[in-house]
C-alpha cells in the first residue's frame, strides 16, 4: 500500500471522526446536562440532511439553503423539544427511549413519504467542487479539506464555550448539580432548552455537510446514532473532550480497518479465507476497541466529572 | 383469587382453541399472525426478565434472536435435521455470545448498559451481514427444515403452530417462577438498591449475568423457531428497530408483570395488523401513539386489567 494511499484514508477518517463528533456533541451535552437519553438525535442528522436537500432544490444556492437548513434544523429541535421532550426530564430512562423510539419511527416514515424511500443525493457545491495538490501524488477534493476545516472550527468555537463562557460554565455546573444552579436564580429550563437547540443544530448541520457526499435516505440517522453512542461511551458521558478524542478515534479506525483489514489478514490467512473475515472484522472493530476501552476504563477515556 | 393467573390462562386456552376456532369463520390466514405475535412474545417475556426485575435496559435484545436463528439456519445448511441437535447448537451458540458480551455490558449500569447493549446488538447484526456464504444482506432461503426424528410435527405442516404455543407457556410459567424464586428477588433487590443487596452477600453481577444469559437462550429459542415457521433467515430480524419493538412490548404491557409482555406482544402486532390494513403509512400514526402511550399511560396494559389491590404483581 502506498503512502498516498494512506494518507487519504486517514483525511478520509479525520472527516467521519469530526462528523461523529459534531453529532456525538450534541448528544452528549443532552445527556450531560438533562440525564435526558435521546434516540431520536440521529434523526436531526436525517433531518439536516434532507432540509439541504429541499432548499438547494427551493433556492439553487447552497449557501442560502445552508443558512435555511440551520434555522428549521433549530426551530425542529425547539419543536420536539416543547412538544414531546421536555415531558421526559424526570421520567426514567425507559420511558425516554421508549417516546423517542416513536418519533424516530414517525419521522423516519415522513421523510419516506415526503421525499420517497429511494436514496437522493445532492451535488457538492460549484464554488467547492474539484480537488488540489497535496502533495506531488496526492489529490484531494475541497469540499472534504472544507468539512475538515469547519469541523475543526466548530469543535475548538463548542470547547472555548463550555470552558471560558457564562453558559457553558452554566452548562458545567448544571450537569453537576441541577438543583444547586437552578436554585442560584439560574433559569435552568432555559439552559435546558439552548444546550437541545445546539445540540439538534449540529446534528442537523452534520447532515447538512455529510448530504452531498454520502446518500439521503429515510433511517440514514440510525446507524450513525448507534456510532455516536459508541464515541460517547469510549469518550465519557457528558464530556466534550473525550467525545472529540474518542470521534477521532472512531472515525480514523473504522475508515482504515475497512479498506486495510482484508489485506492486512491476508499476511496471515490464505487471501479467500482473509476476504471472507476482513469486511466482518471491520465492521465488528470499533466495537471491540469500545470493549477493550470499558475493560480498561469504565467510565471512558476521559470522563467528566460529578455526572450522574 | 388472582385475577393476573386467570387472564394468563384465558389468553392460553384462546391460543390453544384458535387453529380449530379459525377455519369455522373463514379466517385460517389469521394464524400466521398468531404465530408472529407469539414469537415476539416469547421474546419479550424473556426480555421483562432482565428489564422488569433485573432493571437492566438492554436495546439489543432482538440480536439474540438472530443468533438463535443464524444458528439454527447455519446448521440447517450443514445437513444437521434433528431439531433437538439444532436447539443445542442455538443454545451453546447464544449462551456463549450472551456470557461474553453480558460479562463486558454488566461492568456498566444505566445508560451506559442501554448504549453498550445497542452497540454489541448492531456488532452482531453487522456481523450476519457480513455472512456472505450465507445469504449476507439479502438472508437465506431454507429448502430442508428440521424434523423431530423424521417427524415433521415441528414444520408449518405439522404442528409447528403448537409447539411455538409450548414453547410460549414454558417460558411464560418459567420466567414467573424465575421472578417468584430466591434468584427473583435478589434480582429485583440488586434492581431497587444494589449497594445494600451488596452488602448482604449477594454476589450481584453474577446474578445479573445469570439472568441476562437466560433471557438469550430464550430469545435465541424464539429465532429457532422464527427460522422454522418462515423457513427463512435474514439479518433485519436482528436490527435495532426489532430491540425496540421488544421493549415498546414490555413496557406497554407493564414491567416485571406475570402478563405485561405476552398483553404487550399480542397488543403490537394487532395495533400493527389493524394500523396498516387502515393506511399504507401507518408508522406516521404508530410513532405518535407510541408517544402519547409514553405520556398518559404510565402502568401499561396490565395495569387496565388489574384491580388497585393486586398492583404491583
């Protein structure tokens, strides 16, 4: 294997583990901050997605559609959030995942008979289309450099908030200690009612830059649910670092075991045997790196503290 | 008298009456739906076991269904007939993955256990996806079933419709003396407070492991018996949607109650059946009623059916 080759897997794997993590975010605050499990997050990826979809059909310019995409992914969240969610708080976990389960059904089905049940795509936007020079072999397309960058941005402009900000101190000390914050005159359905806002919006925006490079379909939100979960339990529930350095992680594993896991089995096993494990190993990796990682450290790498 | 032992054996002698029953009206088509819903129920019941008394949510239930099935399919392929040889097969199939992956999720509690439960589910499901030689994505289509020594009273033909009903009495009766049992209550006490059931001596991860082993090989027996009736295997049997549906099953029917699971079962599958006769798009009507269900009717079906008295049971 070829050097380029490996340095495109790993930009490649970069990009999944910071797409993993602007849901996984969101995600985690939830949890965090509200003890609030909820299964429907994936769905706003599915959500942001098609909204990108509609809009750049509606107004033929990806930036405007973007901007659009953000507010109704926003307004969605605010939505379910006074309609349905904020009835969970103080319920037990079973009931969370049981209501949740019934709006990922629902809009799941919607998005079947709004848009149709086949795959749709979108095309990456003219300003950002084609690739550049890396280095004298390597190309690599811009709109993925761009996701790179943005993801970055994001990542860093979320830490900076929970760490030097009122709110996100507020946010930190509302994942401790609810009662104590709100008892300090702190209006914490509000903090509640932000942390799921953001928290839906960069799961939508996710959707948003992942729709024109893999598929739209109903139940995309899914799969990518169960990895953000799997990021959250390697990383530490409630903690945006280890969320970070946990979707890197992900991201960078998952990408390389499923090009490289077939050829690498095939130094110790006869290469039909190898082909025949090597897409199962792979997809079973991530898996067993977040078994090894609970044997080692059962609160994750690198847990926040006092949540409950 | 217990009015929760009189309504489990009136839905029994229901079941026991419907094959003869149903060809009197015309409606022998029904029993396929039976069948579904009792398959779901066994299930479920074996899931209340480690959700209603153990506490333990697990959203990767369903995943031991399809290994029982994957099991039992795999050594179908592999010329093994005696139905008694395939359900060893399932259950030291089942047992194993259960004990590895039980022993891994019970280091974590709570929403950890949820998550961990998915992730090891969705491993498994992406594993029989990836059994290319066995029908991958698209599943297995069975030409030879297994036979009880020649017999084929455990095929569609036969009497396969009775020994699911068997099937579902044995785990119905034996979960509930599981939960009425010395091993029930230090569950349901590992459940309500562990550090105290701790210090009393019980050794609660190991109880909590026992139990989450027993509902596999329950489950995995439900995929046995999946394989037969549909005399095929595909992996979404074992998708995270059907964990799912076992748990809107148990908690629907009510938790950790003698009926709660086998009501709940029966309840989806009929409000499923009903649901899409009416309209095509019927997930837009069930996914809210799951909700509403959630908010205003917290004790589950159970609940209706039983007197103030006797909650609880």
């Amino acid at each position: 294997m070829s050097l380029t080759l490996f340095l495109i897997l790993c930009l490649n794997g970069l990009q999944y583990g910071l797409l993993l993590f602007l849901i996984a975010a969101g995600l985690t605050l939830v949890f965090g901050v509200m003890g609030f499990i909820n299964l429907a997050h994936g769905v706003q990826y599915m959500v942001g997605a098609y909204l990108i979809f509609a809009f750049t059909g509606l107004t033929g310019h990806f930036g405007l559609a973007l901007v659009l995409s953000l507010v109704t992914a926003l307004l969605i969240g605010l939505l379910l959030e006074y309609v349905v969610f904020r009835h969970l708080y103080d319920r037990t976990h079973l009931d969370q995942v049981l209501a949740t389960f019934g709006i990922i059904i629902f809009l799941n089905e919607l998005a079947k008979v709004l848009f149709g049940p086949t795959t749709l795509s979108i095309a990456t936007p003219e300003f950002l289309s084609g690739s550049i020079q890396l280095t004298e072999q390597l190309r690599y397309p811009v709109y993925r450099l761009v996701t790179i960058g943005v993801g970055l941005v994001v990542a860093a402009g979320l830490f900076l908030t929970i760490s030097y900000t009122r709110t996100g101190m507020l946010i930190r000390a509302g994942s401790t200690t609810p009662e104590m914050v709100a008892a300090l005159g702190v209006n914490i359905k509000q903090l509640f009612r932000i942390v799921f806002g953001v928290g839906a919006m960069l799961a939508g925006f996710a959707g948003v830059i992942a729709a024109p490079i893999f598929a739209i379909e109903p139940g995309m939100g899914d799969n990518i649910l169960i990895v953000a979960f799997v990021v959250i339990i390697i990383g530490g529930v409630g903690s945006i670092g280890g969320a970070f350095v946990a979707a890197i992680l992900v991201g960078l594993i998952d990408t390389l075991g499923r090009s490289l896991a077939t050829e690498l089995l095939s130094f110790v096993f006869n290469p039909s045997m190898a082909n025949q494990i090597g897409p199962a190993l792979a997809s079973m990796l991530i898996y067993i790196l977040m078994a090894a990682i609970l044997v080692i450290r059962p609160k994750g790498l690198l847990p926040a503290k006092g949540v409950h | 008298m217990d009015r929760s032992l009189v309504i489990g054996a009136l839905i029994f002698a229901c079941l026991l009456a419907m094959p003869v029953l149903l060809p009197l009206v015309g409606a022998e088509y029904l029993t396929g739906l039976l069948i579904k819903a009792m398959l779901l129920a066994i299930a479920a019941i074996s899931l209340d076991l480690i959700i209603g008394h153990g506490g333990m949510v697990s959203l990767g239930h369903a995943a031991f269904i399809g290994v029982g099935a994957y099991a039992a399919a795999i050594g179908l392929e592999s010329g093994i007939e005696n139905i008694l040889v395939l359900l060893l097969l399932t259950l030291v199939v089942t047992g194993g993955i259960a004990l590895i992956t039980g022993a891994l999720a019970l280091r974590t509690t709570g929403v950890y256990f949820l998550m961990i439960t998915l992730a090891f589910g969705q491993m498994i499901y992406f594993t029989l996806t990836s059994l290319a030689a066995y029908g991958g994505d698209d599943g297995l289509t069975l030409w030879s079933l297994a036979t009880f020594f020649g017999s084929d009273i455990v095929q569609n033909r036969g009497g396969l419709y009775f020994v699911i009903l068997a099937v579902l009495f044995l785990s119905w009766f034996g979960v509930y003396r599981i939960s009425q049992s010395r091993f029930g209550r230090v569950l349901r006490a590992a459940r309500d407070n562990p550090q105290r059931a701790e210090v009393m001596g019980y050794p609660i991860a190991r109880y909590q492991l026992i139990a989450y082993v027993i509902a596999a090989l329950i489950a995995g027996i439900s995929g046995l018996l999946l394989v037969q009736h549909a005399e095929f295997v595909s992996p979404s049997i074992a998708a995270w949607q059907r964990s799912g549906d076992l748990i809107v099953a148990v908690v629907l029917g009510g938790l950790g109650t003698r009926n709660g699971a086998l009501l709940g079962a029966f309840f989806i599958v009929i409000v499923e059946e009903l649901l899409s006769s009416v309209i095509h798009e019927w997930r837009l009507i069930y996914g809210p009623l799951l909700v509403l269900l959630v908010l205003y009717a917290k004790g589950g079906l159970n609940d209706l059916l039983t007197p103030a008295a006797q909650k609880g049971r």
